[in-house]
C-alpha cells in the first residue's frame, strides 16, 4: 500500500505528533508498506529519508500550547506537489483541524483520506470560529482515529464524526531493554518544556523542597535550566538518551495541570520500569490506571507526599512498576500499527488520493 502522511507540526521541534508519526512510519516501512511524510522542517533538521521537508515555521499560540505551523502559498504547493507526486493509496492527515499542512491537504485532497485527532481543541476559539468553514473539508473524511477518549469525545460531540479509539504507540521493547538494575539513591525523572508552565516543573521543583528524602533528579527537556541544588538539567536529549534515563530510574513525575490528550511518556515510563506519579487528568488517568499514583492538579503537598509514600515504601514501588509494565503492552506498536492499517484497508477503494480542482 502506498500511505502519505501528513504532519501540522513542525520537526524541527521535538513533539508527541512528530514523534507518533516518524514511529508509525517505520513501523508500516518494516511491514512492506511505502511510506512518505510531509510536513515543515527546515533544511538544517535531520529527519528519515521518507520525509518530505515543508520548510520554515512560525511559532503560533494553538490549543492550550505553542506548535511551530506553516502557512501560505509555499503550503498549499508542496501538498499539490506532494500528493500528485505521491499516487497514494490513502492519505493519512494529522490534527486535520490544525492551521497548517493538515488543514492544507485536506481541503486539497480528494479520495481516501484519513484523519487522526491528537487533542481535544474545545479550548480554541480560533477553530470554535472556523467550524463552520472547516466542515465541509472535515466531511471529506473516511475513516477518523482519536488517540484517547477525551479527543474521541470531542470529535464526536463538536464536529459529528465517530472516530475509532486507536492510542499512541510505544516501541515498549526498546525502553525495557534500556532498564538497568536501580542505583544506592532513588532517581526521579521530569520530562517536559521547561518554560511552559503547564508541564508543571514549577510544581515539582516546589514539591522536591518538601521532600526531605535523598534523591537524585533528572529533568529533561529545552528551556531555560534553573540553579536547584540536586538537580541535574540535562536539556534535550535523543531517543536513545531518554530511554536510558528512564531506564535506570525509580519514579517519573508527571505534574501537568493541562492541555493533555493522552501521555504517551507515561507509558514510555512505565515500559522502562518507572513508578509513575501524574496529576489527575482525565487522560493521565486513562493511560496510567491502577497503574500509577495520581495527586490532585497543581497540588505541592500531595505531590510531595506521594513521592515520599513511595520511596518510604519500596514494596509499593515494585507492585506499580509490574502493573505498569503490563500496562504499557497495551500500546506497542505491534498492535497499534495493525488497528491503523484496518483503518486504512477500511476505507481503500483502489482509487488514487488525487487533488480536488
């Protein structure tokens, strides 16, 4: 099957939807599936070769965040370009209701189209004032995929579509091999964008002062690093980097307080033999389950406290890194790839995705 993919978000910066994108194409590539990705990336970013570079991106304020999207006349060629070029089979839009390439390719599209929610954009005026402009593009639909239950709802409550639940993936082998035995003094790992509050380091900074238990901490991520005794800032990391810091870690912490759809690093974590400790969104306790401690968003004290319940209890710790580890299976890509490629044979009908005049 030939499959184009198209991605909103820029590759210049690290992200869950890039990352899900790049994983899922060389999970079909080892099937035997060609594979080709469109989206921006500037000349200067290595990517894989089945990426088709989109060129420059602004940072715009979307959804609760900021995503680094394209606009433009330059846009709307690549994905002519891109798509009479590609032949495909089926074309695979990410957040088809994101301002950029997405957004491009669908109302260009025509034929077998499919679309995958990553976010439940209720808090976007932007697209609450576009809908009724979006939907004749978002008609054009086959087959929907919402990454978890909060999207799906969304999509289904906002919009009238029914997309099917398909998670994140996780390559769960390769962050279980990255596991080593623990070290003399318990590791807490933090991974997010250091500047942008909902991650919640702000949190968990606060929460380590109250701690007064002895712990290495790790944080992870671009940003501006602070001077907290203690804690190593170790900035971005490589795929290869972060499932060995996982990997020999005790406890991940999770403090967003919003504007998550799914988590995909808390299962990353609990593939890698973490205890997972998150603030209690709705999708971190989708992902995480019995599996993991939850504390009240935003909440220092409870933080704290159940960062000491589990390093005073080492017993505890072990029984949630067993339910985590049986937990992550649940979204290898083994079976997420095979649930998508249903999606797609579902709506083939061996015509050519082709451009609308």
């Amino acid at each position: 099957m030939r499959i184009g993919i198209v991605c909103p978000y820029s590759f210049d910066e690290p992200g869950g939807v890039q990352a899900h994108i790049l994983d899922l194409a060389q999970v079909l590539i080892a099937r035997g599936h060609h594979v080709e990705v469109l989206g921006p990336a500037s000349e200067s970013t290595e990517v894989p070769d089945f990426v088709t570079r989109g060129g420059r991106s602004v940072p715009i304020r979307y959804n609760g965040s900021v995503a680094r999207l394209s606009f433009g006349p330059a846009v709307r060629a690549r994905v002519r370009e891109f798509i009479t070029q590609g032949r495909f089979d089926v074309l695979h839009v990410h957040e088809p209701n994101s301002p950029s390439y997405s957004m491009a390719a669908l109302w260009m599209a025509q034929g077998p189209v499919v679309a995958t929610y990553h976010a439940s954009s209720s808090g976007s005026l932007m697209l609450q004032l576009a809908r009724p402009l979006l939907r004749p593009a978002l008609e054009k639909i086959r087959g929907g995929i919402a990454v978890s239950e909060m999207a799906r709802r969304w999509q289904v409550e906002q919009l009238g579509g029914d997309p099917v639940l398909i998670p994140n993936g996780v390559d769960t082998a390769r962050f279980a091999a990255a596991r080593t035995a623990p070290g003399a003094v318990p590791e807490i790992v933090f991974l997010g964008r250091l500047d942008e509050p909902r991650k919640g380091l702000d949190i968990l900074l606060a929460a380590l002062e109250r701690l007064d238990r002895e712990v290495k901490v790790t944080v992870i991520g671009g940003g501006r690093a602070r001077e907290v005794p203690g804690v190593d800032f170790v900035g971005r990391v490589s795929e290869e980097e972060k499932a060995a810091i996982l990997g020999r870690a005790d406890i991940y912490v999770a403090p967003n307080t919003g504007g998550e759809s799914f988590g995909i690093v808390l299962v990353e974590a609990m593939a890698a033999g973490c205890a997972v400790v998150a603030s209690d969104l709705e999708a971190f306790a989708a992902v995480a389950g019995e599996a993991g401690v939850l504390f009240p968003v935003g909440s220092v004290d409870a933080l704290a406290e159940s960062l000491r319940r589990l390093l005073d209890d080492p017993a505890l710790r072990a029984r949630l890194i067993a339910a985590g580890e049986e937990r992550a299976r649940r979204y290898d890509w083994d079976t997420v790839a095979s649930d998508v490629l249903t999606v797609y044979e579902t709506v083939a009908d061996g015509s050519v995705v082709g451009v609308a005049r």
